[in-house]
C-alpha cells in the first residue's frame, strides 16, 4: 500500500540547506502536527454535516497529494547533499 505520510518529516530536511536544516525540519514538522490537529478537530463536525460524502472528501485529497508528491517533488535517490540543495533551490526553475 502507498503511504506519504513520512514526506512532511523526512523530505525538508533532505532539501535544506545546512544553514536552515534545522529551523526548516521543525517548521515542517510544526506544519504537520498543526494540519493533523486541525483535521481531528474538523472531521467529527463534517461527519455530521456532510455524512457519508466525507470520506469522498478525504480519499479526493489523498489522491491529489499523491500526483503532487509524484510530479512535484524532485527525486533525490543518489543525488548528493550538495546538488540537492543547489537543485532544490532551481529545480521550480528547472521544471517550468
């Protein structure tokens, strides 16, 4: 089974640089804490709003962030740290 759930905590400190790895890591991490809260505390009042269509909602939203994470993010199996935070900071650059 595919699983992103890792992404938000092991992918931004991979493309930071070492300047900013680790203010960038906990952001990150910040973010996906304070996103996970808000949908814990938004889904028992759309369950009772929107009912069964929620999980319609959630399964659209899984799936986009798939085709993002799979056409966005920039592989960097076997690219050095170096090139890495030189092609992270081009590569929107480099794609458009």
């Amino acid at each position: 089974m595919l699983r992103i759930g890792p992404i938000p905590w092991l992918y931004p400190p991979e493309i930071m640089p070492l300047s900013i790895r680790a203010k960038g890591a906990s952001l990150s991490t910040a973010t996906n804490w304070a996103f996970n809260w808000l949908v814990g505390e938004i889904t028992p009042v759309l369950q009772e709003v929107i009912t069964w269509r929620l999980y319609l909602m959630h399964g659209f939203f899984c799936a986009i962030s798939v085709v993002v994470v799979y056409f966005v993010y920039p592989e960097t199996k076997g690219v050095g740290l170096e090139d890495m935070v030189i092609s992270s900071f081009y590569w929107p650059l480099m794609v458009g």
